[in-house]
C-alpha cells in the first residue's frame, strides 16, 4: 500500500451522506454499530429540492433526539388550501384532523440542506463522521461481505465492510455497480423550482396546491419576508432548457403568482423508477437509490429517512448476534413494497394533472373549481379526513409480519389495525420508543405480577400505559413493540411469553440481551 492509500475495515459501509445517508449512520452509531460513510461531495447540500418533514419522520427524528432542533428551525404548516389557477379555496386543516394521530401533525417545512445539517451535527455528537469528496469507483463481494475502492483528495480509500448500504440516491454508483436494474420511466415533462422573497398571491400559513387545465403549482412558505419554494411543470422538448423568466412568466400569467427576488432557480426531469432488487447479498439500496418519484405529496426524502431507519435495526441485530442474516430479507420485504405504492399513487396523481389528452384538460377545467371547494369544506368532517391524513403523514404503512402473510396468494385477508403497522399514539406512550429496543406494551388493567413474568419471560421491558380502545389497542393483550416502532405481534397476556417469543429475532434468547 502506497503512502497516499488508506485502508478501512468495518461493520457497515454507507454510501452517500444526504438525508438517508446521515439517518442511517446517525442512527448505527447510537446503536453501537462501527460505521464508515462516504460522499462523493464536500459537504451538505446547499440547494435542495425536498423540503418537507412528515409526521412518522418527525416521530422518528424524536427518537433520535433531534425533533427540538427541527421543530426550532421548521416552519410548521398545519393547513392545505387548493385553488384553481388564480383563485384560492377554503383551507383543509390538516393539523387539526392529524392532532389525535401523532404528537406532530401537520407538515414541517424544512429543506433538505437543513435536514442535512441537522443529522450530520447529530453524527458528530454521536462519535461519527462522514469521508467527505471520495467517489465510489469499484466493489466487489466477499466471501465475508464486501470490499470498495473510493478515489479521495489524498488518494484511494479501501474499505472492507460486512454490509454496504447504497444511499446514493437516483444516479446510484452502488446501484449500477452491482447490476440492479432500476425499473420505470422518465417524464416528458420539466420541473421547476424557484425559491423567492416578496411572494404574492400564496397563502404563508398553509401548503398551497392548484390546478390548472395544463399544469398544477405547489407552494411552501419558507418563512418570513414572503418566503416560499415554488414547484411547477412545464412540458417541454426533451433537450429544451427553461430559464427562469418562463417560470415566472408561467406563474404570474396562470395562478397569479409574483415574487420580488429569486435567491434560485433549478430545473429537473421526473423518473418513476424502482431498483428490481433492495438487497443483493450484502449489499442494499435506500432512499433515492432504491426509489425515485414525482414531489407530489412531498413523500420522497421521508421515504428514504424510513428506509434507514428500517434498516439500521435489523443490521444492528444481526451484527450483534441477536438475529441471523436471514432477518435483513425483511427490509427488502417490508420497505420496496412501499416504494412501489408510493411511485404508483404519485405516477397516477402526475398523470392525472399533467395528461395532455383533450378529455384530461377538460376534466381539468371543469371539476376542480366545482368539486375542491365542496371537498375543502366538508373534508374535515367525514370520517376518512383522518385516514387521508394519516396516509399524507406516512403513519398508515403496513409491513407483513410473517412468512406466510407475505406470500401474495394468503393476503386476501385483511391488514390489521394493529400489528404490522406503527404502533398507534395515545399521547403518553411514545416516550418509551426513545429507548429503541424491543418492548410490550399493555393497555388497560392489567395484572402487574403477571406482567413482570412476561418481561422476564422474553427477556424485555414492559410497559403498561392507560385504556387506549379507541386506538385499536385491546385491554388484556401484550403488544411486542420493534425498535423502529412497528407493532410485530399481539397476545393475551396469560400467553404472551409462548406466543410473542416467536416474533422475537430468531437468536434472542441464545445468550444474555443487551440492546443498547
């Protein structure tokens, strides 16, 4: 080895310090994983197109113990209001509709270069740090996982690493370098974004979306002096640039938009695309590596943050030796699936609003300005405004949680509404998930004797918190709870330790427990 050659050795190699990158790390460190991460940039982003937070990703970034920090530097939005072109319409209160869901409902407008920020400085806290400017350039697998050369400022690095974790996003060189096709298409359309000052003709205390016959606006606030991210589409020759003054021009002359400074401008092509395969031995895909969409619904970097903080647990367990290798199928398992609803839905919803089809533009001249303000006035008021919100704020995802409930042929059946999801909210039992361990929960009254057995029993904490029926969680049952919060089985209590031990990872009880 060279003077200018570095070697490396660890647990788990991540590729790519953007959101999902820096949750991942963050969070392998806090768990006490040896983690290497490289970038090929010099640092955070400065410019970033996504920018909102949901409500799982705020739960998530709670257990990480950030949320302070994003709440301080978020611009929090707790309403929708749609229009159509120039005109505006009655406000849908998402907050309110979300308050009984999650201790943060809403949407929290923070651009990923800030996100960005605030994980890396929790990297740092941790005892972590990021190999900034070193390109991934070749990998190839072991007989004990995997070994990567990157090209840096002071010459290679090699890393050898029991798994590497591709977050690299949608130009993925973990992705082409291990084959994994990258299934979709891309837009004939073009993106825009502009972030502005001086805005008018959007509201500033709400997320602003409108329709038009041939092209629709998203508006975020950003914070004060009419600061707001502004997202279109224009259809446009494939090769065609589009320069700033023909988004304004678009904005002003067909929903009435006008700004007084630009701080930027950037254009992108929209894919719909997602990677044939999440894991390829030891090697996985998260984030926009695995999964690239249109902004509608703002889904795309909280669908990566989960991605990590899916798969950080399941690698801590393995390379901790409560769980064999077979236990990381389950990310691929449990997280493409979503990716695959998420591309689906936002393909559907891009096409609806973007079809050049004469009847589409017809359809879009006429039911909009009829039927969004009926729906913005009566939604809050049905009993789907709170599924729907649910489903904005990402809290409504379903993992299969066994073997036989995966196979496509046994799932007529229905989804609970308990196991398999994100364990329901009571507004007091969220706390404990900060521990990020393997848990029960007990609701109700429920024998303390008998509880204390069955924490000894499964070699876990126990924790019994009020009556909570209303949100599916039944007095008399013990709910094992997985470090990321999903909700793995239910049992009676008197059965709790022979039923729920079979949910547990498969080398649990092989030794003496430590999760932290």
């Amino acid at each position: 080895m060279s003077a200018a050659e570095r070697e490396l050795s660890t647990d788990v190699l991540v590729v790519g310090a953007g959101p999902t990158g820096l949750m991942l790390a963050a969070w392998l460190t806090k768990l006490g994983v040896d983690v290497v991460l490289v970038d090929r940039k010099d640092g955070p982003t400065r410019e970033s197109r996504a920018l909102g937070v949901h409500s799982r990703s705020m739960e998530i970034y709670d257990q990480l113990g950030v949320v302070d920090q994003v709440l301080a530097e978020g611009w929090p939005l707790a309403k929708l209001r749609p229009g159509f072109e120039n005109r505006a319409f009655d406000v849908v209160p998402l907050g309110r509709i979300g308050s009984s869901l999650t201790p943060y409902p809403g949407i929290h407008v923070l651009e990923q270069s800030r996100n960005e920020r605030i994980l890396l400085g929790r990297l740092e806290e941790l005892g972590g740090s990021v190999e900034w400017k070193h390109a991934l350039t070749r990998l190839s697998a072991t007989d004990d996982g995997v070994e990567v050369e990157c090209d840096g400022p002071a010459g290679l690095l090699r890393v050898r690493a029991r798994y590497l974790v591709g977050a690299d996003g949608g130009s993925s060189m973990v992705r082409k370098l291990s084959g994994i096709p990258f299934e979709g298409l891309t837009s004939e359309h073009t993106f825009y974004v502009v972030d502005v000052l001086g805005a008018n003709g959007v509201a500033e205390d709400s997320v602003n979306i409108r329709f038009g016959a041939e092209e629709f606006l998203l508006g975020f606030p950003m914070g004060p002096d009419g600061h707001h991210r502004l997202i279109g589409v224009l259809p446009t020759a494939s090769d065609e640039d589009v320069p700033e003054s023909r988004a304004r021009e678009h904005l002003q002359g067909i929903f009435g938009v006008s700004y007084r400074e630009t701080l930027w401008f950037s254009t992108y092509r929209i894919h719909h695309r997602v990677a044939a395969r999440f894991r390829q031995g030891p090697v996985f895909l998260a984030g926009d590596a695995g999964h690239v969409h249109s902004p509608v619904g703002a889904q795309g970097m909280n669908t990566g943050l989960q991605d990590a903080h899916n798969v950080a647990f399941k690698l801590a367990d393995v390379l901790q030796g409560r769980a064999s290798d077979g236990l990381l199928d389950r990310y691929e398992a449990e997280r493409r699936p979503v990716a695959l609803r998420l591309v689906n839905t936002t393909d559907r919803v891009f096409a609806l609003v973007t079809s050049g089809t004469r009847r589409a533009k017809a359809v879009r001249r006429v039911v909009p300005p009829l039927l969004v303000p009926l729906a913005a006035r009566r939604l809050p008021r049905l009993p789907v405004a709170s599924r729907l919100v649910g489903y904005l704020g990402q809290l409504r995802i379903h993992y299969w949680m066994d073997d036989d409930a995966r196979d496509h042929t046994l799932r007529s059946r229905r989804r609970g509404r308990v196991i398999g999801r994100r364990l329901p909210w009571t507004g007091s039992n969220f706390e404990a998930l900060r521990a990020a361990q393997w848990q029960v929960h007990t609701y109700g009254e429920v024998d303390a004797e008998v509880i204390d057995a069955v924490g000894r029993g499964l070699k876990v904490a126990v924790h019994s918190f009020p009556a909570a029926g209303k949100q599916g969680l039944e007095e008399g049952m013990c709910y094992l709870v997985r470090p990321d919060g999903f909700v793995a089985a239910a049992a009676p209590v008197h059965t709790a330790v022979s039923m729920l031990r079979k949910a547990l990872p498969d080398r649990w009880f092989d030794g003496d427990q430590d999760q932290n």
